[in-house]
C-alpha cells in the first residue's frame, strides 16, 4: 500500500480484499442492478420516443383557431331572457383576423419552435367518376415543412407546390387511380372547383391521413375555399412537447384564440405515455433499494467481522470520525465499481438486442441506442446509493466502544 494513501483508504481497501467474497458478491449485484436500470431506461426511452415521433411527426404541437361562432338568445325586454331553444350555429370555415400579427407574436415565443399558417376545409377530390371527400390544406411549404417533414415522407414525385400542384396522400391516390403527373379536380363545397397536377405522393404513416391528405398552396386554398388573404389555423411545434399545453393556454390568454395542444386532442395517448413514465421510475427505484440493501447488508456483516480491528484502530488513536469515512469509501467504492460493471453490462445487452432483435430486412426492430446521459445518471444513482447505503453501518462502527470491542 502506497504510504502517500491517507489511513481512511488504507484501512478501506484491506477491509474490502479482506472479505473478498463478500465484496465480489455485491459488485456482481450492484452491476446487475446498475445493468437493469440502465438497459430498461434506455429502452424505454427509445420506445417512448419512437411512439411519440410516430404519433407526432404527422401533426403540429398545438393548433390555433378562430373563436367558435357562439348563438345568444334576443331578450324581449331588458333584463328578461327569452324563452327559445338555442341551436348552436354551423362552424364555418373563416379566417383568424390579423393572423399575420399573431403568427410573428407567436413564433416569437421563446418555448415555441416554430409556427406556420393554414387554410384548411373540407373539399372533393374528383377524377373521371371516381369521387373521394379529402381535407385540404393550404401551406407555405418551407415554413410548414418545419412543423410536419413532409419531405421525409415523400414517397414519389417532388414537394412542388406551385399555383396549380397538389400533393396527395398514398391510399387517396391509389383509390383514385392517379399518379405524379395526373390532373385531380379539386371541388370545395362552394362548387368552384379546379383542376391541378399532382406532383408528390406522401406517406403519413396511417391509413386514414393517407386517404384524406391533400396539400396545396396556400393562396390556392385561400382561393378554393373563399379565404382571401386568410388562414383558417396556425401551425405550431413547441421545443418541450410535453409544455405544449401550457403554452396553448399562454397563447389563448394572449390573443383569444382556440389552442388546441396534441396533449389535450391525444388524451388517452399522453395518459399511457405518462404511465409508461411512472414505470420506468419505479423500476429505477426499487432496483436503487435492491442495490442499497445489499451494499447496507455487507457492510453491516463486516462491522461485525471486523469489530475487534475497530477497537484495535480506535486504540491506537483512530477518531470515530476516521472510522466513520472507512465505511463510508467502502460503500462508495462498491457502488462505484458495481456501476461501471454495469454499464459495460448494459451496453453489451444494447449491442447484443440490436443485434438479435431484428426485422426480416435485418433492421432493428427497437434501435435502443446509447445515450451517454442514462449511463451516467445510472452510474451516479449506483454511487451515491453506495454511500447512503453505508451511512448507518459506519455510524454503528464509529460509535464501538474500543475496550468492549477489543474484548469481542
């Protein structure tokens, strides 16, 4: 032992080779532990974040629109209502008044990464006889394409989008009959239909969008669909997906907008993805017990075995101070070494699932990946878990009497 070693780690690491075993034992436990947590967290993640990119990708954060059209009842008289069944009115399309301010103010929202107009409605898509109901979307293509990534999702043809271009979705096409390069007439429920050239097929990985997406200009929706210089909606993508709703309500306060955030229109979804959430940290908590129980049982055991070198060191003039920091670095030292075992662990499990676990193409059917941050934070937990774990075992060989020690 290097002379230069204060006594505390002296002491610590003759005890440690002492009990050999028993050391041996918990670093094989904390690195399975530490491997675990580190495995299931990073494959969570991974799961987590491949749902949401699915879910997600084909749709803005939050969407601002217009104030619904609200029907009040005429008074007969002031101060007396009428008695008369109010039917609420038929939610027109129309256009946000001064939406260009409100696009600037909102894209100029520090949590807000990004924002885009839309002129939006319902319309025929008509080819020969063959007739199908499609949502159309009017956009500016470079600022849109940074709330949803169509060009990610090409699968024919360009993103042109010109005066006379649409882009439509797979299943839409294909029910059509019609190609890149075709003409599809596009009629609004005003009538007023026109024929344009699809450029691009998209697909938006579900059936449904596929069978109703259709992606003009903006101006050509604003002409199709009567809003002049309008936008319907405001597209929006935040940098915290899961602030989204509390940045809806700051925009709503704002500037009395409707802010619709995927959080509240996927409830159900943003409901599992937090139960999912609450698993992964279970998970990490009981395993950090697991991992303190056993570093706190060791050390506790070795308290005993070692009570009479205790008393020997207190003897000789080791402080209660002194033999407190002995267990201490010993519960430290077992978390840590345990930790990094188990991240080695950990990362040849990744290896081993991306390697095994594939698709008939051989790609990964989880690309689980390795993020440096859960192997850190795993190994850190592990380290200071090893040192809360070894805070009662040190106070109760700190506080042995050295004669009632020595004397076993």
């Amino acid at each position: 032992m290097s002379p230069w070693l204060p006594f505390e780690w002296i002491a610590a690491s003759r005890f440690l080779r002492e009990g050999r075993l028993q050391s041996i034992a918990i670093v094989l436990g904390v690195s399975i532990g530490v491997g675990v947590i580190v495995f299931m967290s990073a494959a969570l993640s991974a799961q987590m974040t491949n749902i949401i990119r699915r879910v997600l990708s084909s749709q803005p954060h939050i969407v601002l629109l217009p104030p619904k059209d609200v029907a009040r009842p005429l008074r007969d008289e002031p101060g007396v209502a009428a008695a008369a069944i109010v039917q609420k009115p038929f939610q027109r399309v129309r256009s946000i008044d001064q939406w260009q301010r409100i696009l600037r103010e909102t894209a100029a929202m520090p949590a807000v990464a990004a924002a885009a107009p839309m002129a939006a409605g319902s319309a025929l898509a008509v080819r020969g006889e063959a007739t199908r109901s499609v949502t159309l979307s009017g956009i500016e293509p470079e600022a849109y394409f940074r709330i949803v990534p169509l060009p990610e999702k090409i699968a024919s043809g360009s993103l042109r989008l010109g005066a006379e271009d649409v882009i439509v979705g797979t299943e839409l096409a294909a029910d059509l009959g019609v190609v890149v390069g075709d003409k599809l007439r596009i009629v609004p429920a005003s009538g007023q239909g026109t024929a344009l050239t699809v450029t691009g097929l998209v697909d938006l990985g579900s059936k449904g969008a596929n069978q109703r997406a259709a992606y003009v200009a903006l101006h050509t929706a604003q002409s199709l669909l009567g809003l002049t210089g309008g936008a319907s909606s405001i597209e929006v993508t935040v940098r915290d997906i899961y602030a989204a709703e509390d940045v809806a309500l700051a925009i709503t306060a704002g500037s009395g907008l409707q802010a619709e955030s995927w959080i509240r229109t996927n409830s159900q979804f943003f409901t599992a993805i937090n139960a999912q959430r609450v698993a992964n940290t279970a998970i990490r908590v009981f395993v950090a017990l697991a991992i303190a129980l056993g570093i706190a049982a060791v050390l506790i055991v070795s308290v005993v075995q070692k009570s009479r070198e205790i008393g020997i060191l207190r003897a000789m003039g080791a402080s209660q101070g002194q033999i407190l920091r002995v267990f201490l670095i010993q519960g430290a030292a077992l978390g840590l070494v345990g930790s990094l075992f188990g991240c080695v662990i950990a990362a040849a499990a990744i290896a081993l699932w991306e390697r095994l676990v594939v698709d008939s193409a051989g790609v990964p059917l989880l690309a689980i990946g390795y993020d440096p941050l859960i192997f850190a934070g795993a190994a850190l937990i592990a380290s200071l878990t090893g040192l809360a774990s070894a805070v009662l075992p040190a106070m109760r060989g700190a506080r042995l009497d050295p004669v009632v020690a020595i004397r076993g």
